[in-house]
C-alpha cells in the first residue's frame, strides 16, 4: 500500500529491508520472553543493532526512491524546461524551504490572486499552485480575462505537516 501512495520504486531492497527487521524483531520479542532480569542491556544492544542494521539501508536505499515524499524536486522537475533564464517563479500556497533552494531565491511566493496577477503582467510567466490557493488563483484570473494553460500536475506528501499536496503549473500563454 505504502508504495502506491508513496512511489513506485518499491525493490527488493526494501523486501530484504522488511524481512531483516521481522526476524530480527522476532529474535528479540523471542529473547525478551526468555529474558532474566540481568538481560536488559543485551536486548537493548541487540534492538539498537536491529536498528542501525535496518535504518541505514531504508534511509540509503529506499527512501530517495519514494518519489511522492519529494514534491519539491518533482515540482522543480516540471518547472525547468519551461522556465526562461532570469525570469521568477510564482508559487501560490507552498512555501517549502527545499522548493526555494531549487527553484532559486528569486522565486516570489504569493496568495492566488497575486499569482494571476504574475501571469497578467507577464502571460509568459510560470506559476506553481498549491490545491489551495487554486480558488483564489481562478478567480481573480477570470477577472483579469485570463485563461491560464495548464502545464502539468505533481502530487505528493509533504512530510513537514502530513498533508498531501498538489501542485499545478500554468502559464499566462
């Protein structure tokens, strides 16, 4: 299920991953059972090996795979090929950290209505809108008599409040 929603770069990395911390687990569950009162600190040695041995390859190797914890370097992947030397980027609604560092610090973060109003002065501009801000964005460009053309969609889980997000890419033209 996780890789569904999260990815699709599930491997056998993250079977063996899975695997090693089930058995592992069991060992220890097993052991705590069997356990005397002066085994507390081997069990806490084996659980912090467990962990070390099943963290550093999910951290490593499985992580960076799940495509859909990374919504800014989807959006920045969308935004490049489109974006024009020395012109900004509006983005209405996220204001991650990791987008700004991608995308640049002249990158103008903005409600809706500014947003199409980005677009008006410049119908070449790019515009990233987050699902949110995307009323205030559409109203405020039907008043202006403007019809943005959507580019394309990255949708995924920002991880800093748990929500999933959508951003959408428009431009003026």
């Amino acid at each position: 299920m996780a890789p569904r929603k999260l990815g699709d770069s599930f491997s056998a990395m993250g079977i063996i991953v899975a695997l090693v911390l089930l058995v592992g687990s069991g060992a220890l569950i097993r052991r705590a059972l069997r356990a005397r009162s002066g085994d507390g600190e081997t069990l806490a040695a084996g659980a912090a090996l467990l962990a070390l041995i099943v963290l550093v390859p999910v951290f490593a190797l499985v992580t960076p795979g799940l495509d859909a914890l990374w919504v800014s370097r989807g959006a920045a992947s969308l935004v490049a090929p489109l974006r024009q030397p020395g012109h900004a980027v509006a983005v209405a609604g996220y204001s991650e950290p990791s987008l700004i560092f991608l995308l640049g610090t002249d990158t103008k973060l903005v409600d809706g209505a500014a947003a199409a109003e980005f677009l008006v002065a410049d119908p070449t501009a790019i515009v990233l809108i987050e699902g949110r801000a995307e009323g205030g964005f559409r109203r405020a460009a039907e008043e202006a008599e403007l019809t943005p053309r959507e580019i394309g969609r990255v949708a995924g889980l920002d991880y800093s409040n748990g929500r999933l997000t959508v951003l959408t890419l428009y431009t003026g033209r």
